[in-house]
C-alpha cells in the first residue's frame, strides 16, 4: 500500500459517507473516520466498513469501501468469507476501485444477501452538488400515476430511459421501473421538467411494476 492515495480516497470516503446520510438517508451506527483512522484500516484491515439502518426498510445496511488493488474485490473466496461475515438480513453495497471480475461477480449473485455494487468514480464528488447536473429526484408510485395519467397521458413504457447505473440514480436510490423527475435550467428556455424511468444496465428484457 506503499503508493496509495490516502488523501484522494478518503475524500471518497467522505463522500460516500454524504451519499448514505443526506441522500439514501441512512442513520449511521459507526462513527466516522477521521484521516489517520481511514489509513489504519486501509493499511491493515484492507477495507473499510460503513454501518447504517434504512430507515424506510429497517433493514441494516452494510457498505464496504475497497482499496485499489484489494484482494477481496479480485477473489472470490475472500468476497465470499466477507460476504459471510455480514448478517443475513442486511442489505450490502460494496463500492471497489474497478468493476468486480465476473467470477466475483457471479459469486455475489449466488448470495441471499441484497447487494449493490459501484466503482469509486460515482463518489469522487457529490455528484448531486454538481454545477451541471440536473436536479434528479424519485417519483412515489401516487406521484408517478398522477404525472402519467394526468399530464403526460402514456404508459411507462412510453417515457424515455435512464438506466439503473447512471450516477445520478445511484445517488438517489432509483430502482427499476422508477420514474425519476428531472429539473434542468436553461438561460435560454427557464426551467424544464421531464420524467425517465429507471431501467436495467441491459434493456433487452424490461418488467416494469403496474401503476393501474
């Protein structure tokens, strides 16, 4: 770990700890880390664990924050002795420096846990904070027939598409089927408002839930 960016990502770190809090609004059961304490963990442990409650779900939500380079991202058995590790019934959200191998991925696939994955990318700035970003937000399934039935009169398959990977959507927790309201401003044109649902990374087979 001689050549790790220690400042560089605990500055991801700090950002995913925002992501939890302010915008999934998870209530935090760990303390966070201060500078030297991150490089403990990181230099030791090889991993940081972020512990939290959904409060909507009640469900314990477990983020595991991986170095560059981690063993645990690159092979399957350490995954799944950290994956064992974590009770049952908590949701995981782990977030490496690439994309997971495929063999690590199809491990994770075969467990009963519920779990996400990211790349530190989505978290190297607040993304929703951005000066360019468009202001992003979930649609309740009242709000989503309201819009569909009354102003926009189409079904969901109708609307155009944001896919479940876009930062945006995991910043704020978009699931598929989702409608996601989004706000842009324009000097030219003020303030326009239109509306995407969430689908999968891959699109060739779409279920979206009924909003009858």
């Amino acid at each position: 770990m001689d050549n790790y960016n220690y400042s560089i990502h605990y500055n991801i770190y700090l950002n995913i700890c925002l992501f939890a809090e302010k915008w999934r609004k998870y209530e935090k059961k760990s303390d966070q880390l201060s500078l030297e304490e991150f490089k403990k963990k990181i230099l030791y442990d090889h991993y940081i664990k972020m512990e939290y409650t959904n409060l909507t779900t009640k469900n314990d939500v477990i983020i595991l924050f991986l170095p560059v380079d981690s063993i645990i991202s690159t092979t399957t058995a350490e995954m799944g002795k950290m994956i064992h590790s974590i009770n049952k019934k908590s949701d995981i959200i782990i977030i490496s420096e690439n994309n997971l191998s495929s063999h690590v991925n199809k491990s994770i696939k075969s467990s009963i846990h519920r779990i996400k994955t990211y790349v530190h990318e989505n978290f190297s700035i607040v993304i929703p904070n951005a000066s360019l970003c468009s202001k992003h937000e979930l649609l309740s399934s009242d709000e989503t027939k309201c819009i569909l039935n009354n102003e926009l009169y189409c079904s969901l398959h109708n609307l155009p598409r944001i896919k479940i990977n876009d930062p945006q959507c995991i910043w704020i927790g978009a699931e598929i089927g989702d409608v996601v309201k989004i706000t842009s401003n324009s000097d030219i044109s003020g303030t326009y408002i239109h509306y995407r649902v969430v689908i999968p990374y891959s699109d060739n087979k779409i279920t979206f839930r009924s909003t009858a």
